[in-house]
C-alpha cells in the first residue's frame, strides 16, 4: 500500500486535473456557442439593415418581438408609429406618443400594460425614440417610402402607411398571435382586456366611430383605429383578403375597404363572429361615451391633424384626470370637454 499521504496528494491533482478540464471543456463550449450566436445574428443583422420590404425577411426578429412583448396567453397590444407621432412640435411640447403612454400612466388598471405593448416604428427616428423609452420595439422596413412626415389623412403617402400596416398585422396573426391593435391617439384609461368580449368564438371586436346599439349590426360604423383580432384561419383569411385589395382600391383607405368588404358580405362568406364595441366603453371624438364610470378607451377620431388630436387629448386627460379626483365616489357625471381642436382642424 502506498503513503496514505501521498495518495492523497495524488488525489488532489487527479482533481485538480478534473476541475482543469471541465473548465477548459466549459470554456471552449461556451465560445464555442458564443459563436454560433454571433454567426447566426449576423445575416439577420444584414437583413435589418433597411435594405429589403419582405416582411418574412424579418421574421426572426420579429418573433422574438412579438414573444417578448405577449401576455403569454400569446395576445400581444400593438401600436405604429412614425417620426410625425414621437417628435413634439415646436408649439406643442408633448408628442402624440408621448400623451399615449401618459394614459397608461393616469389610467386605471394600465399601468403594467405597457410592457405588453408592441410599438412598430416605421422609420428611424420613430425606432431610435422608441428604444430610448425602453418599450418594446420593431423596426418596420419598407423600401423607397418616406413615412417620416405628417402624413395628412388620406394624402397618398398616408395610404400607404395604412396598408403596410396591414400587411404587418397579417404576418401577426400568422404567427399565431391575437393583438389589440391601437392607434397612438386611443387614450388607454382602463385595461380593454376586461371590456372585450372573452368568448372565443368572437374573431374580431372593432370599435366604432358611431354606435348604434346593437353589437353584431353592421350598420355600426367601423374604425380600424381600435380592434381585438383573434389569431385563426379565418382571421388571417380576412386579413389576406383585405390586404389583397391594395392594388384595387385607388384612393380607398384600408378601413374604407375593410367596410366594403363587410357590406359585401365577407363576415357571412367566412363564418366570422365580429362585434362592434360599443362607444359607451370604447369611445371617440365622433361620439363621446356618455359615463366616465364605463369609458375605457378614447380616440381622437374625427380628427384631422396631429396638432389637433395632441391639443384634445391633452385635455381629455385632464378631463379624466379631474373626474378620478373630484368625482370617483359621487353620483355626478361629469360632461367631456368639447373638441375644439379637432373640430377646427377640418376647416383648413
Ligand atoms: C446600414 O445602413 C447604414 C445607414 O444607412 C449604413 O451606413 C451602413 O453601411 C449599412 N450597413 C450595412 C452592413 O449595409
Ligand atoms: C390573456 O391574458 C390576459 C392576462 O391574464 C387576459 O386579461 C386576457 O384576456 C387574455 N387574452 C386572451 C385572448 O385570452
Ligand atoms: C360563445 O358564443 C357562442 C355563440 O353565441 C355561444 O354559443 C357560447 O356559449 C359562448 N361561449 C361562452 C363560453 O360564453
Ligand atoms: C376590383 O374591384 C372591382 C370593383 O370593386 C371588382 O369588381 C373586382 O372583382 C376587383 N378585382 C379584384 C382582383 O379584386
Ligand atoms: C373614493 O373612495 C375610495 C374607497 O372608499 C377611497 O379609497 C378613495 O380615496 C376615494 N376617492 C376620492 C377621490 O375621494
């Protein structure tokens, strides 16, 4: 038998030796997969790099975004928005993105909605803006369009933008994801997710510039603005439907055709549920809710500016914020203030 001292000395460096060798083993595999990593990041950095309108191109990143950004019960909230949208004017001093993510603020029940917001920039400094407030972001390519500017409603440019958004949302839905899709002037003052119906079988729940009380009439009048969209066959067969209108549709806008194809029976066609949110509950500048108590969401629409909707809005939030301090626990409902903004804004 060998000194017991010395077997354990050699026991000592057999470990030693061991130890060396997961660590080396480790080492180099971690590298190894650190690599491999970066191997695979680089074409998909390429490919974000502005260069291509294929929306498939991005895909990687974008399931990754869509991922990150979802209630696990795969249902994310999307909003777009270009520089016109995260840039404040020179009068004004606030952006429309930034009074949208105030009513998250100020809202009842919103605040930890924001990180399941999905917020697509369209250009760069949108994204740039986006990634400073350290939201969830996508980068939104698409080739020889500016969507930098203002776009006016319903100037070329405008259309454009409108489209490629549906474009995008049909890749969403591919994907397997239900979204709330909202516009940046929808003031978030309580959580939709309560509001909305949750019976499955109810494919899309849209808002409404006007309300006419009976949820499943299509004679309500849509607005894209604001809308539940489950993930199904038949939803992306009306997403697909829709977007393949683009190039037969001079002058429409997307939310024109998605009302022509409803009144030309496309709900009937693919055995789609769609309710139509009622505006006591999912308001609008078109037709206010009559009770602070209901309302959920706001949108400035029938609305033509930016500078407009910013002004009104604001003022819807003080409007709101007023009601929670002053008259939360009384029986007073208070009136909205009027929308002067807005309504001047369509007299230029
Ligand atoms: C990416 O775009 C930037 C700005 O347009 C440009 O300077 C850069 O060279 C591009 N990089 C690649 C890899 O194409
Ligand atoms: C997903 O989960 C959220 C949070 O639990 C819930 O409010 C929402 O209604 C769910 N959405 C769907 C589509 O089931
Ligand atoms: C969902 O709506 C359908 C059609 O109205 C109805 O038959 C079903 O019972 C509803 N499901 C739930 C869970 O309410
Ligand atoms: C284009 O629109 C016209 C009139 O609305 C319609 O008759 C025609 O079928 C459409 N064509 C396509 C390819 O959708
Ligand atoms: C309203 O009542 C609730 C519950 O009694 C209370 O917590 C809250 O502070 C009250 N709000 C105001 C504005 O008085």
């Amino acid at each position: 038998m060998d000194n017991p001292k010395q077997s354990f000395g050699s026991f000592i460096v057999a470990v030693s030796l061991l130890l060396a060798g997961i660590i080396l083993l480790f080492h180099w595999s971690s590298s190894f997969s650190n690599q491999l990593v970066l191997n695979q990041k680089e074409p998909l950095c390429k490919q974000s790099n502005f260069t291509t309108t294929n929306v498939e191109a991005d895909g990687d990143i974008l399931d990754s975004a869509l991922a990150k950004a979802s209630m696990g019960n795969k249902t994310v909230m999307i909003a777009i928005v270009n520089k016109a949208y995260v840039e404040e004017g020179v009068e004004s001093e606030s952006s429309m993105l930034d009074i949208f993510l105030s009513s998250f603020w100020v809202g009842e029940g919103t605040r930890s909605l924001i990180h399941h917001i999905l917020l697509v920039a369209v250009d760069q400094i949108a994204y740039d803006r986006c990634i400073f407030l350290n939201l969830n972001c996508f980068r939104l390519q698409t080739d020889g369009v500016d969507f930098e500017g203002e776009k006016l409603y319903m100037s070329q440019d405008f259309i454009k933008m409108m489209w490629r958004r549906t474009q995008f949302l049909l890749q969403v839905l591919k994907r397997g994801y239900n979204f709330v899709f909202t516009d940046t002037d929808v003031m978030w003052l309580r959580n939709p997710l309560t509001r909305l119906s949750k019976n499955e079988t109810e494919d899309l729940q849209i808002s409404t510039d006007m309300y006419f009380g009976d949820p499943w009439s299509k004679k309500n009048q849509i607005n894209t603005g604001f809308y539940f969209v489950r993930s199904n066959k038949k939803t992306i067969s009306l997403f697909e439907t829709w977007y393949g209108e683009k190039d037969n549709s001079t002058g429409k806008k997307e939310q024109d055709v998605l009302l022509d194809l409803i009144r030309g029976g496309i709900i009937e066609q693919l055995g789609l549920r769609v309710r139509f949110l009622d505006t006591l509950y999912f308001s609008g500048f078109c037709q206010d809710s009559k009770d602070f108590r209901a309302v959920t969401t706001v949108h400035a629409n029938c609305c033509r500016s930016i500078h407009a909707k910013v002004l009104d809005l604001k003022v819807v939030l003080s409007d709101w914020k007023r009601f929670r301090m002053l008259y939360a626990n009384s029986t007073t409902n208070p009136q909205w203030t009027k929308h002067e903004g807005c309504m001047k804004s369509w007299q230029t």
